[in-house]
C-alpha cells in the first residue's frame, strides 16, 4: 500500500484532531451547567471530573508517548476514538456522580494518548526532524476546534439536551475521526527509544536529555496550559464579569479559534524562518498584554483579549511540538515529550477548579493570576535562551 501523501496526512489528523479536543476539552464549557442541574450536582463537582480526567491523562502520556516511539500513531490514535466514544456514551446515560466519574476516568485514557502530544510524535515517527512544517498544519486545523466545537455543543445542547450533544460526539469519533486515524501510514523501521523510565522525570544520563533546558520547558509548559485550560473552561462566564451579554461573551470568546489559526499562519509564513524559541517568547506575553487591557478597560477591550489570548495560545501549541524536537532532536520524541508535559497535564488538571475558586473570590480580577503566569513562561523561556548552544 502506498504511503499516503503528507498533506493527506495533516488533513486527516487535523479533522480528528479538532473532533478530539471539541468532545473532551471544549465539552463542558457549554455542559456543565445543565448537567449539573439534571444531576443534582454542583457545577464545580461536574469539573472535578474532568480534573479527574486530566491526572489520568498526566499519568499515561509518557507510556503513551513510548508506544507510538515504537510502534507509530495509527493503532494509539485509532484506539483512542473507541474510547472516546466509549465514555462519551457513558457520560450520556449518567445518572449520578459514579457514572459521570467513570465516564470522565474514560474519556481521560483517551486524552492522555489521543490529543496533540500523541499526533505529534506521531508526526515525528513519519518524519523525524521533517515533522515541523507538519505539526503547524494539523494545528492549523485544529485550532478551530472550540469555535466550532463550543456553537456546535450549544446547538446539540438546545435541542437534543446535553446527553444528545454527548451521543453527537459519539457518532463523529465512529464515523469520522476513527476511520481518518486508520488511514494513518503504518510506522516502519523503528526509531530506537530509550529504555522506559522509573520516575516521571525528564533524564539527562539515559537518554541524553539535558536537565536543565528540560526542566524550564516543563515549567513553560505547565503555566501555559494551565492559562490556556482555564480559558477553555471559564472564558465566556469570564467575559460576562466584564458586563457582556452570553451571547456577545460567545460570539467574542469564538475569536480565540481564528486567531489562533491566524497566528500560525503567520508562524508558518513570516516567522517560519526563525528559531521557534523567539516565537514562543512573543506568545508567552500574548496573554498578559491582552488581560492588562482587559482589567483596565473592561467590556470593550473584550475583544483585543480574546484575540491576544488566541494568538498567544495558537502559537504555544506549535511550539510544544517544535521545540522539544528542536532542542533535543527526534530521538526517543514521543516519551520525551510524554514526560515534558506530565506537569503541564497536571497544571491542566487543576485549572477550571482553581481558576473558577479565583473568578469566585475575584470576579475578573482573577486575570492578574493567569497574567502573572504568562509573564513567569516568558521568564522561563529567556533563561532557556541564555543557556542553549548559540547557533
């Protein structure tokens, strides 16, 4: 069988991507609420679950990470549409907060081997030092996954109620994302992979992993999809502490989608030429800029916002792809990069329930803590300049 061509690769990868992160990540934004209230639940007790959901993604990342070093995406990322769907029909008969859980525990192996960080080291195993231009496209792709995934769950929501958006997302994960994910190329000639690792930790003796360039990436990860994740889950209620209507708050936090998607264009295009470092800089302080507008002018600064934070987060989402592989090279990427983000998954696990505690006590006020965030990466990552090889 011939190998199928690279753009076709990116398409495909880019679709089930987008149906990945729309039915996990993006899902309970739009849920939450009735499900909590059919439920007798609170809503912070429907977003333990999926707290829930990213510690277990934390923990398989790594092994996931290893599996697709060795044996490629196609048969990870194809068994991660089943149990999407598996959980995803679960979620939709629940009836009290056992079943919610186990739905949620479900969904969580499928997040932890079946998001960017699987389809990128898939991408790797293809193509190795290549894969670069390739993570950019399925990004590009995917990047509109909460402007299409948030109106489309609301749709589902209004008028098939929430457990008819859960089976929605059934059906596109078996009839879409699933049969893309098995037209993946298989992976041929085994890239050698380190021996598995005891401690979730990165390695600097084992597998030539320098500790400290290791060590600042893990913390820019971790702040920025701990920013990133708490905006995917409160960015519309957030935008109404500010005065706006839900429907203007809707309309406004779609943006982040297409700015994302613009920023990586100019990524792809005017910035491709240059170290993915210096880009993740101006992303890192993307967020911040927007959100010390957002405090001082209020409502209508909304906008900027939105567009900033999507920007920002458009291009990070790149760079956690581009630049463990460019620092360390493609050696041993996919557990490499399965243990770099095992903090930021963490840091993920945690952020709608503590950045929705900070919206409680502080209303939009709790902007200066993800702003502080944004700075502290920037930080991080102009230290990680001074330390790395010139050249």
């Amino acid at each position: 069988m011939a190998e199928a061509p690279r753009t076709a690769v990116v398409v495909g990868l880019g679709i089930s991507q987008t149906i990945a992160w729309a039915s996990s990540y993006y899902l309970l934004a739009m849920l939450a609420t009735p499900m909590a209230s059919e439920l007798g639940l609170s809503v912070p007790m429907v977003f333990a679950a999926f707290t829930l959901a990213l510690i277990i993604s934390a923990f398989l990342g790594p092994r996931a990470g290893r599996l697709i070093d060795r044996h490629g995406g196609r048969p990870v990322l194809a068994a991660t549409n089943l149990l999407f769907a598996a959980g995803l029909s679960l979620l939709a008969l629940a009836e009290g907060p056992l079943s919610l859980y186990g739905a949620w525990l479900i969904i969580g192996v499928a997040m932890g081997a079946g998001l960017y960080d699987a389809a990128f080291a898939s991408l790797v195993r293809l193509y190795g030092q290549g894969a670069r231009n390739a993570i950019t496209g399925i990004t590009l792709i995917a990047g509109f996954a909460s402007t299409i995934g948030w109106p489309l769950t609301a749709l589902l929501a209004q008028t098939l109620g929430w457990r008819g958006a859960c089976w929605g997302w059934v059906v596109l994960h078996l009839l879409v994302a699933l049969p893309l994910n098995l037209r993946l190329p298989s992976a041929t000639a085994p890239v050698p992979v380190a021996a598995p690792s005891p401690q979730p930790e990165p390695r600097s003796e084992a597998d030539g992993t320098p500790l400290m360039p290791a060590l600042l990436l893990a913390l820019v990860f971790a702040v920025t999809w701990f920013v990133s994740t708490a905006m995917a889950a409160h960015l519309p209620a957030l935008l109404q502490t500010q005065g706006l209507s839900l429907g203007v708050a809707l309309g406004v936090a779609a943006l982040v989608g297409p700015a994302q998607v613009v920023a990586r264009l100019l990524e792809f295009g005017l910035m491709r030429r240059l170290h993915p470092l210096f880009s993740a800089q101006l992303a890192t302080i993307a967020h911040p800029i927007g959100a010390f507008c957002l405090i001082a002018f209020g409502g209508p600064a909304a906008l900027v916002f939105a567009l900033a934070h999507g920007a920002g987060n458009g291009i990070l989402t790149i760079a956690k792809g581009t630049l463990p592989l460019v620092v360390f090279g493609a050696h041993g990427y996919g557990e490499r990069q399965g243990l770099l983000m095992a903090p930021a998954r963490f840091a993920q696990a945690f952020a709608p329930l503590l950045f929705g505690l900070a919206m409680e006590h502080y209303g939009g006020g709790a902007l200066w803590w993800s702003a502080g965030l944004g700075l502290l990466a920037f930080a991080a990552l102009c230290l990680l300049k001074k330390i790395l090889p010139r050249g």
